[in-house]
C-alpha cells in the first residue's frame, strides 16, 4: 500500500487490542505496535489509533506510541459536543482541548500534533444529525436499535429530526440555531491546536435521518450525494473559510503546548466578560482567549481573539486593548447569516469604539487585531 499505491497514512480500528497479549492482558510494551512504529516502509506515514478496544480498554492519552502514534482523540470530541449544547462543568475542558490536549500529552513528552481532533466520524452521527437528532433512529439496521452509541451528546434544537412539520416561524427559528451550532463545533474545531479531521460529507450538510451506525445500509442513507443539488452552498462556503483562516496562522497549527506562564513561549491570554478574569467555575458557560503571536503567514495580523459562549442569552464582553498599531476587527461571527459569517481578509468589521463585543447566545466571535 505504501510502495505500489502511495497511501500516506492508516488509521487502525480499535487499534489498543493490538496491545493486548494472546490472553488478552494489556502489555505494558507491545511488539506488535512498537514493530509497527519502527518499520522503515512506514517510516513516512502517519499511523493514527483508535486508542479503545471493543473489551473496554481506553488509551485515550495513554496509548503506546513510540514517538510515532497519534491518536483520535475522543475527550475532544465529547467535550466540545457537550459545551456547545450547553453542558455544564466544560469550561476548564474546552480550554485544554483548545490548547491540543496538553492534560492527555503534554505530561509523555508528546506534542499536540498527537491529538486527531474530530467532532463526527464513520461511526454516529454526522454534523447535521448531531443538532437535529436527541437519540439514534437506527430502526431500518435489523437490530431493533440494539446497534449504535446511546449517548451520542446531541441536542434536537427543540423538534427531532426534521422541522417540516412545526409552523413557518418556529420552522425557521429552530433551523437558525441548527445551522449556528453546525458553525459553532466547527469553528471550535478549526480553533483547536491539533490535527483537525472531518467526516466527508459534513462540509455538505449531509444526514443520515438520525442512524448513528449505518454501516450495514449500502443505499442512500450511508451514501454521499456529490452533486451540487445536495451542497449546502453557505456550509461549505463557511468550511472553506475557516480552512483558509487555520492556514493564515501558525498559532493554531503549532505542534508546541503553550506555556501562559514561560513569555518565551507562544503567548496566550484567556480572558472572561471582563479581560484577564476567565470564569472556571462548574456554571459557567462562556470563556475567551487571545493569541498575540500567530506567526508570519499572518503579515497584516498582531492578534486573535476568540469568545465563546454557550448560553442560552448574549453576553457582552469587554475586551483587551489591541496590540500597538493595531484595531481589533470581526472576522467570524456564528451568529450571523451568510454570508455574514465568516469574513475575507480586507472586509472584516470593526468592533464598537466601546471596547465591548456583544456575543449572541450559543455563539462563537473571533477577532483579528489588524494593523493599521
């Protein structure tokens, strides 16, 4: 595969029973994976581990890697689910998810490039079922809805499954808040040092009716519809935005876990409604960073400044003073229609005079401090 086809990467299913040994005890040093670290053909590839087995072993940042493994990282994926629905207790998770997951790799002299940070996969929902669907609907599967994950945190935005049925006006209210959480994971996502995956289809607004194991359905509901008819135009419009703005600077992309307390390091601040006062507590739904080294792809660019809030009403938050020679400008905004959304170099808004940012409830805004 790697020789004759070029395949550059594996992904290995339920890869911690390679660890196991022929009586399934856990070893505590594989030869299998650790052959498979060291063979010269795969030198140059990536290997990637679903760190859990199907007997229950998780290895979520603990998975034998031999300077070579990453791993999909499934806390990212649950955390952010469960602050953007609204979850309480995220807080402090969300930030060490942003950061690459130091907690789970920073302690085994890993770097952040160990964490696949993924939100969907093959497996569950897709993106558009993940805000459409509070429960699998996996009738049509032969298993009496036996099969697939039960706790998928999910959240219907008032009406499972399609809204066809609801009122023009709570139609297209419950759609709106679709359509934002869909952009909220999203930027999450792309904000998050890492390696970022994507289910193939999401970027599209592809669903699946709610069956979170479709493997076993070789028709329409486990297929992917390329023609432009299926395209959520303003979706993949907003995907390709936020890959260009993750490319735009370093500071999202490094494979270095920050150090807020070493200034040789690349310095971030986190930040509350009120600059410099984040709130960790179990309550709390709302946290804002900001990035004051973002790398030189970013020429015309001194800062970032990201606020999230998962509340169910707007905060407004007060924020730091921009870099010297520079303005702090709008340029995503999940709260916004499109194309509103998400902004291209150059047509960025300016943010009030005030220094206070409105964010919607269940919203995401990212600043750009741009020089003048």
């Amino acid at each position: 595969w790697v020789m004759e086809m070029h395949v550059d990467g594996f992904r290995f299913d339920l890869a911690s029973i390679l660890g196991r040994g022929r009586d399934g005890s856990v070893l505590a040093n594989p030869p299998l994976i650790e052959h498979i670290a060291a063979d010269p053909v795969l030198a140059g590839t990536k290997l990637i581990a679903e760190a859990w087995d199907a007997a229950g072993l998780y290895q979520v940042g603990s998975f034998p890697a031999y300077g070579r493994w990453a791993e999909w990282n499934g806390h990212f994926r649950d955390d952010v689910r469960r602050f953007v629905r609204g979850d309480e207790g995220l807080v402090g998770r969300l930030a060490s998810r942003l950061l690459g997951s130091p907690d789970l790799y920073d302690s085994h002299g890993r770097s952040a490039c160990s964490s696949i940070n993924f939100l969907t996969a093959h497996d569950g929902f897709t993106l558009r079922d993940l805000v459409s669907y509070d429960r699998k609907h996996n009738d049509a599967n032969g298993e009496e809805g036996r099969d697939g994950q039960d706790e998928n945190f999910s959240w219907n935005c008032g009406v499972e499954g399609p809204a066809d049925g609801l009122p023009p006006a709570e139609r297209a209210a419950v759609e709106a808040i679709r359509r934002r959480q869909v952009r909220n994971l999203m930027t999450l996502l792309m904000l998050s040092r890492g390696v970022p995956m994507v289910l193939a289809g999401d970027e599209r607004g592809r669903t699946q009716d709610g069956n979170n194991n479709a493997w076993c359905q070789d028709e329409g509901v486990g297929w992917i519809d390329w023609s432009d008819a299926a395209t959520d135009s303003d979706l993949l419009r907003f995907f390709r935005g936020l890959v260009e703005f993750r490319k735009r600077h370093r500071c999202l992309r490094t494979e270095a876990f920050a150090d807020e307390y070493l200034p040789a390091s690349e310095p971030f601040t986190w930040h509350g409604v009120e600059p410099g006062k984040p709130d960790w507590s179990w309550e709390s739904h709302s946290l804002a960073i900001e990035w004051t080294h973002v790398g030189p792809e970013a020429h015309e660019d001194a800062a970032l400044y990201a606020a999230f809030n998962a509340w169910t009403e707007p905060l407004d938050f007060k924020l730091p003073p921009p870099p010297p020679g520079s303005a702090w400008s709008v340029a995503i905004d999940t709260a916004r229609e499109p194309p509103g959304d998400i902004l291209a170099v150059g047509a960025e808004l300016p943010v009030p005079r005030n220094g206070r940012l409105k964010v919607r409830d269940r919203s995401v805004v990212v600043l750009v401090a741009r020089r003048k």
